[in-house]
C-alpha cells in the first residue's frame, strides 16, 4: 500500500489515532445494561487507518463497527477503538511491538488506563487485526506472510487479549497477477486453517468484494484498486459485525 505518507498524515497517526487507540476509559454512560462494555481494538495497516484521496482523508472501519455491534446489542455498552499504520507490513509492526506504535504497547497501556493489573483481565474484549497486504509484496512465500501475521497475534495474546483474523483483502493486483493473488489465497487459507483449533483467535472473511470502477460495488475502492473508498471502509465496518459478534459467542462474551 502506500510507502510514503505525508506530514499531515503522520500528525493525525501520531496524535488523534494514538490518543483514540488507547482511550478505553473516557466518559460514557452504560446505565442501559449492568454488563460490563464490550470494548474492540482494530490494529494494523492503512486498511485500518481508513487511508484514501491519497492519504487526505481517513475514514477509518471503526465507527462502523462500534454502530453495527451497538444496533445487535440493544442497549450494552460498545466501544471499538483502532490504530492503523499505513504502509506497515506485519513483520514491521511484530518488530515494534513494544514502540509507542506497537500493539503491545498500546494493549499495556489500555489496560493501565483502566486502572487494571498486568494479572488481571484485561479491559479489552478482542482486537481485530486486518495485516498482510504489505508482506506481500516482498514476501517470497505464503508461510513467510502466515508467519509474521501470526506473530503479531501473539503479542496479543501475550496481553492476554484473543484476536480476530481477517483475511487479507482482495484488490486489483489479486486479480490481474496470478502469482500474487495466488500468494494472497495461499495466506488467507493458512490463516484460516491454523484458526481452527486456536483457543486464542478466530478467523473471518473479508465482507468487502472487490469490484472495479464503474461497475457495481466500484465505489467501495479508490482507483489505485488496493485502498477502500471512505464509502468502502464503512461497509468493511458494518460487514465485519456479524463476524465480531459470533466470535464473540463462540468465546462465551454473548450468550
């Protein structure tokens, strides 16, 4: 995706993302329901940052998702946070688990701002990593990919934190060079595979097709055919719900 990114971009990365990524403990009232919050962190690429018009605008799959949750649990506290990294790859964000930009980083913090112990459960439901795209690449095998994107769901397990897979999404590239859409599929099916008997992770699809501009669904995509529209990331995020929500059931959040 993109390799460089500009001033303006840094400063929202550094400043309103980081701040949002780890503000697990604002104020909002959840008098509806005396269940705990359901809270979601989304990590990982551009993706996830919402990157489009070039990186001028960000419109990231986290309010979305945080709308699509609340409107399924009637009235129980949701809040879903992000952290997005344009032009990461998995290995890179595995190396700097422990930066200020880090995953595991921004878990430990979360869990202290909520005044919680290292030991204790953490404040954080489930976090959604969506990476991959960027290993592709420069990856000269799948298992490498696999490799690194499993890797960062460790770091945070390693919090104490299950995760949700999504497969790396699909884009112009995937569909006009065969040897690397035939890398992205190979990928997509070891991380599904290796989910199967993961107590720690699950796996779920990418709900947003890819479609071509001027034809149905063509919208959804910026014209480099690898980023999604602000359009786009909203349907990544109304998309990614029902598979939030039954991950969350198969973990025994939801009954």
């Amino acid at each position: 995706l993109a390799s460089s990114i500009s001033s303006m971009l840094n400063f929202k990365l550094s400043f309103s993302l980081l701040v949002s990524a780890i503000q697990f403990k604002t104020a909002r009232s959840f008098s509806a329901t005396s269940l705990p919050p359901i809270k979601i962190f989304g990590y990982g690429d551009s993706l996830t940052a919402g990157w489009h018009d070039g990186g001028m605008e960000l419109t990231p799959y986290a309010p979305e998702l945080q709308l699509g949750l609340e409107e399924a649990l009637g009235g129980r506290g949701v809040l879903v946070r992000h952290k997005g990294l344009p032009g990461w790859t998995a290995s890179s964000m595995v190396q700097a688990a422990s930066s200020a930009e880090g995953l595991g980083f921004l878990l430990r913090r979360a869990q202290e701002a909520a005044g919680r112990k290292e030991e204790e459960e953490h404040t954080i439901t489930a976090c959604v990593i969506i990476a991959g795209t960027n290993d592709l690449a420069y990856a000269s095998s799948a298992a490498e990919v696999t490799d690194a994107v499993l890797e960062l769901h460790a770091v945070a397990h390693k919090e104490g934190v299950k995760t949700i897979s999504v497969d790396i999404p699909p884009s112009a590239a995937a569909m006009v060079q065969p040897s690397y859409g035939q890398l992205r599929t190979d990928v997509n099916d070891q991380l599904r595979e290796t989910a199967v008997n993961d107590r720690l992770r699950i796996h779920v699809p990418c709900p947003v097709a890819y479609n071509p501009s001027g034809t149905e669904g063509g919208e959804l995509w910026e014209a480099d055919g690898l980023h999604l529209s602000g359009e786009g990331y909203k349907a990544l995020g109304k998309g990614l719900a029902p598979s939030v929500l039954e991950a969350l059931r198969e973990w025994g959040v939801l009954n």
